[in-house]
C-alpha cells in the first residue's frame, strides 16, 4: 500500500502532483471525490461535492476536506 501511494509516476501528471511529492522524504497521499448533483439554470449539473486529500510521512498524517 506505502509504494502506491507514494508513486508520483502513478498519479496524473496534473498541477497537484507537485503539491503531493517531497523531494527529501518518501510521503503517500491519496486524494477523492464525492459528487453532488446541483440545479443551474433549471439543468441538472453534477459537480464535486466534497474534496479531500489525506497524506503521511514515516513522521506525520494530516487529512484535509
């Protein structure tokens, strides 16, 4: 599990990737989704409802949403 999560190579190559690799340590993350379906302009949109991202080093955990 630690070697896939700690896999940039694996991940989109997006704008996050670099927020989500440390250059002196080996860290994992894992990021979601949830979807929400909202009404504009009496059409039905499906947009992310919630966002998260939870990461940890050998020294620390953090989870945000």
């Amino acid at each position: 599990m630690n070697y896939i999560l700690s896999a940039s190579e694996t991940r989109p190559n997006s704008f996050w990737n670099k927020y989500l690799t440390l250059s002196d340590r080996k860290a994992c993350a894992k990021t979601g989704t949830s979807n929400k379906m909202f009404m504009k302009d009496g059409k039905k949109t499906i947009l992310p409802g919630d966002i998260w991202t939870a990461g940890y080093t050998p020294q620390i955990t953090t989870v945000v949403w």
